[in-house]
C-alpha cells in the first residue's frame, strides 16, 4: 500500500474511539497503580467528543481532520492527556496540511512531527516513563522501514512493534515525569498507561489499513 487516505483517517479515528471505550477499564486501572486513576476515563471522554466532532470534518482535508481532533481533545481531556495528546495530533495535522493521501514519506513525517510535539510540551525523555517510552523508538522504527522501502503497512507494522517493546519497557523504570514521578521508586513494576494508550492508537491505524 503506498497511499493512506482521508478515508483511512477517518476510519482510524472512529475505531480509536471504540478501542478506547474498551480498554477504558483497563488504562484506568494501570493509572491506579501510578497516577490519578483517571488515564481511560478522560480518553474515553475525548475520543466521544472527537466522535461528536467528526462528521462535521470528514469530507475536509487530512490536516483539518486531525487538528479537530487535536482541539476536540485539548478541551475535553483532564489532566496531562489533553494537551499532549491534542499536541499529537494538532502537529500532525499541521504537518500534513491540506493533503487528501499521504504517501509513507508523509506517513513518517507525519509522526515525527506529532511525536516532537508531544515532547516539547511535556519535556519528556526516552526512559522517562511516559508515552514518549512507546511513540520515539516506534518513530524510529518507521523511518528506519521507510528507508528500507517499506509501504504504508510495512512502516506502521515497525512502528507497531516497536511501540510494543517499548511500551513493555516502561514496567521496570521509576517515573520521571508527571504524577507517577511523586511515587519515586514504587512507580517502578508498573504498567505506563499513556505508553499503553500510545500503542492501541498505533496499532488501530495498523488494524485499519490491513483489515
């Protein structure tokens, strides 16, 4: 596949919403352990105001899609969540402006953009334990697909496997970052639940375009 369309885009965003709504019990519980218990909760929240939002965008250009989203999630979402995930996916958007299809060149672009976003705003570091944990080495591992000559699946199928590890990988480290940071060492063995978030949303783009 060498071209994602707008109508991927959509479909992405409408079955993020319903992953989210599954596994809200889920990243609620793995925030228990470290945060404010709330991590599945407010993303259920936002992606149901994404939900209200879409059809009113749905036949406008990527980029406006994703930063309605953006917006959609930076004012619906509590806590850190909000503004970083809106950050994702407002960079996105602006990084793939009024395309209607996006070639893997605009595919990777389009994440690392939305991935530096995410760190600006919540000046986070690879081992930090936070999403950053799961969406850099999948950036990574895209561009490193990309430049193999991968298609569309082949690089979200890097991207996916290396969000998997690298989420993993977060169980062992001591929070640096966020309400998980006031734990110290007994975030450590813990799950990061915005790692895991960052992941399903990875993998239902990778789900969207193989199904």
């Amino acid at each position: 596949m060498q071209t994602l369309t707008r109508d991927h885009i959509v479909r992405w965003i409408t079955h993020a919403a319903e992953v989210l709504e599954a596994n809200k019990e889920y990243l609620t519980q793995l925030d228990a352990a470290i945060g404010d218990a709330d991590h599945g909760i407010n993303m259920d929240r936002g992606f149901k105001k994404v939900l209200s939002q879409l059809p009113s965008v749905q036949d406008k250009d990527i980029g406006t899609i994703l930063k309605t989203v953006g917006m959609a999630l930076i004012s619906s979402v509590g806590g850190a969540g909000g503004p970083l995930y809106g950050t994702l996916f407002m960079r996105a958007g602006m990084a793939v402006g009024s395309k209607y299809e996006l070639t893997p060149d605009d595919l990777v672009a389009m994440w690392r953009a939305a991935v530096e976003g995410v760190i600006q705003r919540g000046r986070a570091q690879l081992g930090d334990k936070t999403m950053v944990d799961a969406l850099l080495p999948a950036v990574d591992a895209m561009q490193k697909a990309l430049e193999q000559g991968g298609d569309i699946v082949a690089i979200l199928q890097a991207g996916v496997a290396a969000a998997e590890k690298g989420r993993d990988a977060t169980i062992p480290l001591v929070a640096r970052k966020g309400r998980a940071s006031y734990l110290g060492e007994r975030s450590a063995g813990h799950l990061d639940p915005g790692a895991t978030s960052s992941h399903l949303l990875l993998k239902t783009l990778l789900d969207v375009v193989t199904e």
